[in-house]
C-alpha cells in the first residue's frame, strides 16, 4: 500500500522549492497535477525546471471551477477515489502551489483518502505572501505586530481592511481591479503593495496602487499595512 504525499511546489521559482519535495518528487512514480478547466498547470511548469519527469506517470486531476457545493462534494470524492486506486500499487505525489496548508484544495482530497485508511504526509512549502514580501524587500511584521492572512471572498472584506497590522489579501483572482478601487476608497493606496506572478518571468511589483499602469494577473495579492507605519517611515 503506497502513500499520499501533498507536495508544496512554493511560489513560482522552482529554486524556492525545499530539498524535502524534491526528494520526495524524485522517488515518487507517479505525480498528480491538480488542473482546472483543462488548462496546463503552473505547479508542473514548475517542478519540469526542478526535477527529471522522463520516467513519471504524470496524472490530471480536474477540479471544477464552480460554488455548487453538491458538485465540488461529489468532484473531490471522485479525485479521492482515483487516487486511492493508485495508492493500492504505489506512492502518489500531488502537487499544490505554495504551501499545502494554506487554501489548498488538497486539505479536501487528503482527508478523503486518510479516512479510506491510507497515510498521508504534508510537504511544507515557501509561501506566495512570504516569497512575495522578500521580492519586495520588506517584512510582514515584526515584533508584537499582527499579521492577517485574507481570502477577498470572505464575509466582509472592507471590514477586514480596517484590521490592525498586517493585512494579506489573497485569492483575488479576476477581481483585483475590484479589491484596488476598495483599497483606494479607504485611502490605504500608498500603504499598500501588490505583487503579481510571484516569481514568474511576468512578475510585477508595485508599491503604492498610485504606480499601477496594467491590468493584474490572476496570480495577484495585496500587502496592506498599518497608514501609521506608512506614514512614520
């Protein structure tokens, strides 16, 4: 019986990747890339930089793109299903941008296949906020300081930006122009940065929404900080 490996691939720069999924990569036969719609996905883009594939078995996992929670169950039960079929044979990796622990759709998978009686083990991975703050130049917090990690879909994102601390807004996808001109309604346009395609060859940083003259891609997230902190530097 094989085992269920969630691999963190990091933010986009494959050389972000930790030694830990490398090796894992390498000794593991067969490789699941969770895709949606079909499309190529960016976690193997990734790991072909990092890794020999010559000799993998490389499986697509479709998620559907969809908030239909009777579709999504009975989507991940069927993804859980094909891999616990494999799992019978031989270790699986699975792929995961980031870090698997935060907003991986594999939390929903791997407690699936752990609850069919097959191990599971998590592979730490760097962070799109954290890589995104080094690229930058600047931390997130620092001593007694909060830090908040946000969805844009959560139940009230103006009140969220009101915070204290440090405010990461992710999973903006296509609505980034939406969440900039919230962001500059409440005056926070120069406490904020934005980095788009973290460590992509299209990687773009901004440090103020005053600077910005592009539409964003849809791998973007917002950095918000305290006005006073902006304004005391």
């Amino acid at each position: 019986m094989g085992k269920l490996y969630g691999v963190s691939v990091g933010a986009g720069d494959p050389q972000l990747m930790t030694l830990k999924a490398v090796d894992i990569l390498e000794k593991c036969r067969i490789i699941a890339v969770p895709r949606t719609m079909g499309e190529n996905t960016m976690a193997l883009s990734i790991i072909e930089k990092a890794v020999d594939l010559s000799s993998k078995r490389v499986i697509y996992m479709d998620f559907l793109m969809t908030n239909g929670s009777e579709s999504l169950e009975s989507n991940y039960a069927e993804l859980a299903e094909r891999l616990c079929a494999m799992l019978e044979n031989e270790d699986v990796a699975f792929l995961t941008l980031g870090d698997i622990s935060i907003y991986s759709t594999f939390g929903y998978i791997g407690n699936r296949v752990k609850n069919e009686g097959f191990d599971v083990e998590l592979c730490a991975g760097v962070t799109s906020f954290c890589a995104a703050a080094a690229a930058i130049g600047e931390s997130l917090c620092l001593g007694s300081d909060e830090l908040h990690i946000i969805p844009f879909n959560c139940d009230d994102i103006e009140k969220a930006l009101e915070l204290c601390g440090t405010k990461v807004i992710m999973k903006t996808g296509r609505k980034a122009a939406e969440l900039m001109d919230l962001i500059k309604s409440k005056g926070l346009s120069g406490c904020t940065r934005v980095v788009s395609d973290c460590g992509l060859d299209t990687e773009r940083i901004y440090t103020s929404l005053d600077d910005i003259d592009a539409e964003f891609g849809y791998f973007t997230l917002f950095i918000v900080t305290d006005r006073e902190k902006v304004d005391e530097a």
